[in-house]
C-alpha cells in the first residue's frame, strides 16, 4: 500500500477526526508557545554562540559547547544541574547511570508505578543474573504496584517506606508497554510531596523518557530529584543524532556522570565530535516537534474513536507522554495496522515490518519506523510485543502533516487486515 492508495472514505474519516480533535490542538498550541519561551529564554541567557557549536576530540576537555547545552538543559527542566551526552546509547543507559546514583550496596530502591520498562529489568535486577546490575551490586528492588485505575498507590508507598533500606523512590512517567496512563505533572507532585512528607531523605527519581514537553512543567519543577531521558526521543527534536541526559540535584548529577566514565573522572571529560550544533538545534525544536509527535497522536485517538477501537488515551484527554496505545485484538491486525505506518515513513517505506525476538523483551515484537535516526521515537514510529491483549503503540512524527498519512496509511491497512 502506498500513500496514492487511501480510499475516499479513510480521507472522510481523518476530515471527521480532525473536527473532533480541534480544541485539544489549540490547548496543545498554548503548551508549545510556553515550552518555547522558556526554552528561548534559556539559550538567550547562556548566550549561545556559534563557538559552541564547535565539537572537542580526545578527553574533550573545556567543551564549550556540552557545558553551555548542560547549563541550558539544567534551566529548562528546573534542575540544579544537567549531563546532556551523546555517549549514552539509549534511554535505559542514561536510566540506568540514574540508577546507580541512588543508592549504595545494602540498600533499596523503591518503584512507585510497579514495573518499568522491559528492557531495565535486567539492569535492575529484576531478573537474570547480569554481571553488573544493580542487584550484582547488592541494591535491593522493591515496587508498589499501581491501583487498579492506573494511579499510584500512595498509603502502599509510604506503607513501604517504613523499611530503612529504601533510600529512594523510582517512578515511570510514561505507559511503555503497558496499559496504564501516563502519570501528570499533578500526580508526581503528589508523589514527590508524600515521600518527603514521610522522610525527607529519600530521593525521588522519574523516568522522563516520551513525557518532555507535553506540559508546562517536568518532574524536577515539582519535587524530583533526579529525571532522564533519551535525546533520540522528545528532547533531540528529531535532530539528535543519539544521546541521553540526566538532570536534577548537583550532587547526583555527578554521581550518575561517575556511572556513565568513572570516578574520578565523572562529566569532565567526554568529547563530542561534532553533534553540539544539532543537539542544541534539536533541543531549541523540541517543543514545537512534541506538539507535531502529539497531534499526531491525538488525530489517530480520534480515528480509532471514530471506528470503535479501544484506544488510550482519548482524543480529548490531557496528556503527559506522546505515546498511544491502540487495542487491535490479533495479532494480524497489528501487523498490517504496522505495515501501514511502515509505508507512511520517509525511508524505508518498502519495508514489510514482521514480529521477531529482540533483546530485552520475552515475546517477539513488531516494530514500523522509517526514521532518518535509527530507533527515534520522536519520529513517528509504531510497534508493541505480540503478546495479549494485542496493542500496538504509536508515537512520534516529526510534522503533523507526515503523521497524519502515516496514520491514515495505518487504518487503511488494518481495516483490510484479515481477523
């Protein structure tokens, strides 16, 4: 299937969703002219210059550039400091580098929203015998798991602060692979408020990865003591070419900088080779690029309205992370609703996305994302594990524009899908 193909009445469809999406696109507007400013004030009062653009070789020592992007990454995000580097290969690294700067040996970390991600269960813990984890290094893992509307169980929590080995509360603020909502600003709040309530040495730490920009405001504006996240996902803006930052509290910056080198080394050194223009470029963009990744996401929450699909959240509910998920009942229609995406994409349109195994994860995955950077989820992307209840979860699109054909493409391909 190709664009030229989608029928008069997938055309009529996307018109009707459109209608129905159009005053959360004006409130998505208000958001991104907010990020904007803030972000604009930021590079103003660093007075970027085009010598800090200029990449370092070798140790990468008086990295003009990283240390000015750092400071602005740090003011943006209500942070006493930031590590902004294209030396961490994902968002679990840089994750995970936050991890490590939370706890010693002998202590616990306390997950607030029950398990994250798959791909840091290993990392953790959680399972496997990894050389290396956090559990090979004697950190305890506990979790909380959420209520049963999607909610965090706050007594449960503060219930589990009572053992003196927890010496900090982890909370992901977006869905993964999930079925639960994306936490708000609101609700980390209230985290962050009840937790030091309780014991006001306990750090708070919040998986920031696909939640940048959606709101006003990020975790560490509202009490968190440590975020991260991916530059391949909202805050690269489509532009960075890979990366990871951390941000927050100084002294655990620097703790998790130490994970990242080593001690004694920790964020001074590091080159760049090149990438400060576009990792300032990107992150200048990102507000408006995540509003292009949301509407994309709220026009295709319309569609699936529209056809009597399961799907979260609705087109007409508040945000925190740009991703939607999609029930499709089998697992061919998550093919072909993938297969849709993949032929919507920029590069490698003529790609046929099948399920396969992928490291991390217990179940074969399908994955569609014809980017222009390898695994940007900023870029619109769709994929899920072939597992019950058969959901697929779409993110990304660097213009709505794009988005929207890709989407279209999508329930195209799905509706003809075989049951």
């Amino acid at each position: 299937m190709n664009i030229s193909e989608i029928s008069p009445e997938v055309y009529d469809l996307a018109r009707r969703a459109e209608e129905l999406a159009a005053p959360q696109f004006a409130a998505l507007q208000e958001i991104c002219e907010k990020n904007t400013l803030r972000v604009m004030e930021a590079f103003q009062a660093n007075r970027v210059s085009e010598a800090c653009f200029a990449g370092t070789t070798g140790y990468g020592y008086d990295d003009l550039g990283r240390e000015t992007l750092e400071k602005i990454y740090a003011r943006v995000f209500g942070a006493e400091a930031a590590l902004v580097r294209p030396h961490f290969v994902n968002g679990t690294h840089a994750i995970t580098s936050a991890l490590f700067a939370l706890c010693a040996p002998g202590e616990k970390i306390l997950a607030a929203t029950g398990k994250p991600y798959d791909t840091l269960h290993r990392a953790i813990g959680i399972t496997g015998e990894e050389f290396g984890s956090l559990r090979f290094y004697g950190i305890g893992y506990e979790q909380v798991d959420l209520r049963e509307d999607g909610t965090i169980d706050i007594p449960a929590v503060l219930k589990a602060l009572a053992d003196p080995a927890v010496k900090s509360v982890i909370a992901q603020r977006s869905i993964g692979y999930s079925t639960r909502k994306a936490l708000t600003i609101d609700q980390i709040r209230e985290l962050c408020s009840a937790v030091k309530s309780a014991r006001p040495e306990i750090t708070v730490f919040v998986d920031n990865c696909y939640g940048e920009f959606t709101d006003v405001l990020e975790p560490t504006h509202v009490g968190a003591d440590l975020i991260a996240g991916s530059l391949i996902k909202n805050p690269g803006g489509g532009l960075a070419p890979t990366g990871g930052y951390i941000a927050g509290r100084a002294d655990l910056v620097e703790k998790a900088a130490c994970r990242m080198t080593l001690p004694g080394i920790g964020g001074e050194c590091g080159s760049t080779l090149g990438v400060n223009r576009l990792l300032f470029q990107g992150f200048f963009m990102a507000p408006h690029i995540v509003m292009q990744a949301v509407k994309t996401a709220v026009f295709a929450a319309a569609m699936m309205h529209l056809l009597g699909y399961d799907s979260h959240p609705r087109y007409d509910e508040k945000r925190s992370d740009i991703i939607q998920r999609i029930s499709l009942g089998s697992p061919e229609k998550m093919e072909a609703f993938c297969g849709g995406i993949q032929a919507g994409a920029p590069v490698d349109s003529f790609v046929s996305p099948v399920p396969a195994p992928m490291p991390g994860y217990d179940c074969d995955v399908i994955m569609a994302a014809g980017a222009f950077i390898q695994g940007s989820s900023i870029e619109l992307s769709c994929d899920g594990p072939v597992r019950e209840p058969y959901c697929v979860y779409l993110q990304g699109g660097l213009t709505y524009e794009s988005g929207k054909l890709g989407v279209m493409l999508a329930v195209s391909g799905m509706l003809s899908a075989k049951t």
